[in-house]
C-alpha cells in the first residue's frame, strides 16, 4: 500500500511537472506517441560524382572527397552508440554525390551493417559491371537514377543482380531538358517491367525549377501545349508566425528531432528535421559534434511539417 501511495504522489508530481514546464519525461508511458519502427539517417555521403551531369546541383557534383575514411567511421559509430538507445535499428539512406565514387564505401557499409540496419543505396549504378556489384552484399534496398548517359547493360545487370538477391529496387528518371517525353517513355518502360519507377523533375538548390528548362521543356512538364506561354507567378508571403487552422501546436513539448531522423548534407551539415527547430546545426565531422540523444523542447510556433509529424516523435498529450 505503501509503495501505491508514493507511486500516485509521483505521478501527480510528473503531471504537474509536464504540465508546467515539460522538463521531465520520466513518465513519458502516460503520454501518446507515434510508433517507430527505425531511426533514420540519411546522408549524403559526399558532393563528389565523376560524371558531372549538366543538371545536377553543384553541392552534389564539385565538392572533393575531403575527409578521411576513419572520419566517417567515427561518425557511424557516434550514431550507433546514441540511435540504438531509442531503437531497435537504424535505416539508413546512403546517397551523394554518387556514393560509388567514395572509395571506401565497403568500410563504411561493413560498419553500419555490424548492428541492425536497413541500407538504401541511392546511386547511378555507374557505369561500369562491377562497381555496385562490390557493394550489394551490404544493400538491402537501392534507388537507382537512370541518366541519359546510362550503359543499359550496365543498368540491366545491376537490376539482374539486385533481383538475385531480393533487395529492393525503385527507379527514378529524372526529366532532363531536351528529353521530358524521352524520359517519361523511359519511366514507362520500367513500369511495363514491373519495376517501381517515378520520374523527377529537377529543382535549383533555392527550390526554384530547374533553370535550364526551356519553356517547351516546362509545358510538357506540367502536361500544357507546347505553345502555352506561361504567366509569371507572384511569390504569396506565408507570415509563418500565424498559426494556420491545420497544423498542430506542440510548442514546448518534448520531441525527438535528431534523434528519430537526421539528414546528413555532402558536406557534412546536419539537420535533425524539416521545420529547423533544433537548431544544433553542426557538422559531424567536427570532432566535437555529438548526435542529439534526447528529446528538446519544441521552439516552433506550429508543427507544420508532416513528415516531421510521421518520422518523429513528438510527446504529446
Ligand atoms: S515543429 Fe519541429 S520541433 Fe516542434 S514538434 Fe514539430 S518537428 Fe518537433
């Protein structure tokens, strides 16, 4: 009876504290959650790629291959240590650049797969048989990128090789300009195959439309005439600091930013969710960089993005 007695004081305790200032989550069990049933970790692993595609963004293209293998190794492990306190396993997202022209990608993937993983490879293929070939037995899943330049033998026997070994495969073309109706016949022609495919369209960093696209290239697009002369669009101002009638408000609650899901940029920046509201914004090859290893208190006005909303838990009551 006793031990009853102390244990509903303490509860009234923690209710009143959560409910005051949020600073305990010692009984986190009496508040909702989502359910995860992985952290996730996407990183682009460098901004190198021999392949220099006219189209793609400079910070995944012409950066160098700049940090030592032994650093990325030591940055694995920092997020094994603190990611498998909260789950069970990590999925990772490896992309780049092209994450096959990092040299010891094998060292990298041997690491992750030491513990329980998921691993996305997010690649070309390459454009030789054997590049991605040295790789598929650390993979469990891979979005492959079909350029222009593609060898089809060498795209078909990477998709051969995947099969052989149930890892899963979704397939992205991107709609290069010149070549949107191409494109889309290509993405068509994976879906007569079987094969999950999307096609792409492409973005300035800015998230701007691509800018080489020329006005032909953005009609087919966006599925107009070819004729269609298009309307300059007035950016509308959101003023983000008034709540909209949608989106939850969990400010100051606990939330798991950082620790649920994290994106890693080519250069090493990190960003632990898409409204930027744990903004411990380092980079993990700093030495000093620690991965956030427990809930913050949300500093938003309103959580406005529902993919934070479905990677993230957020303690809500
Ligand atoms: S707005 Fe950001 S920090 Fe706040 S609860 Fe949502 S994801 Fe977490």
């Amino acid at each position: 009876m006793m031990v009853l007695g102390v244990s509903w004081r303490l509860m009234c305790y923690n209710y009143r504290r959560r409910k005051e200032a949020l600073s305990s989550l010692s009984k986190v069990e009496y508040l909702t959650m989502i359910e995860l049933d992985y952290a996730e970790v996407t990183w682009f692993l460098n901004g190198y790629c021999k392949f220099q595609c006219s189209y793609c963004p400079s910070l995944s293209k012409n950066g160098g291959l700049d940090f030592s293998v032994d650093q990325y190794l030591a940055v694995i492990e920092k997020l094994q240590n603190t990611r498998y306190q909260h789950h069970s396993k990590i999925y990772w997202k490896l992309g780049g650049g092209e994450p096959l022209h990092y040299p010891h990608l094998s060292s990298l993937l041997k690491k992750i797969k030491e513990r329980p993983s998921i691993v996305r490879l997010d690649t070309s293929g390459d454009d030789s048989w054997f590049s991605l070939y040295s790789v598929l037995n650390y993979i469990d899943r891979v979005k492959l990128t079909y350029h222009p330049w593609q060898n089809d033998d060498v795209f078909g026997f990477a998709l051969e090789q995947c099969q052989e070994r149930n890892i899963g495969i979704s397939i992205v073309v991107p709609l290069t300009p010149g070549k949107i109706n191409e494109a889309r016949q290509q993405v068509q022609h994976y879906k007569d195959l079987g094969y999950v495919c999307s096609e792409q369209i492409l973005y300035e960093e800015d998230g701007r439309l691509y800018q080489g696209y020329s006005q032909v290239d953005e009609n087919r697009i966006y599925g107009r005439p070819d004729d269609y002369i298009s309307v300059p669009v007035i950016p509308a101002y959101v003023d983000l600091s008034v709540p909209n009638q949608v989106d939850p408000v969990y400010t100051g609650k606990p939330c798991y930013a950082g620790v649920d899901w994290m994106t890693i940029n080519p250069r090493g920046f990190v960003s632990y969710s898409q409204c930027g509201g744990r903004n411990e914004h380092y980079n993990v090859f700093d030495p000093q960089w620690q991965p956030p290893n427990s809930y913050f208190a949300c500093t938003v006005n309103q959580c406005r993005s529902e993919q934070d909303r479905r990677k993230i838990r957020i303690v809500t009551e």
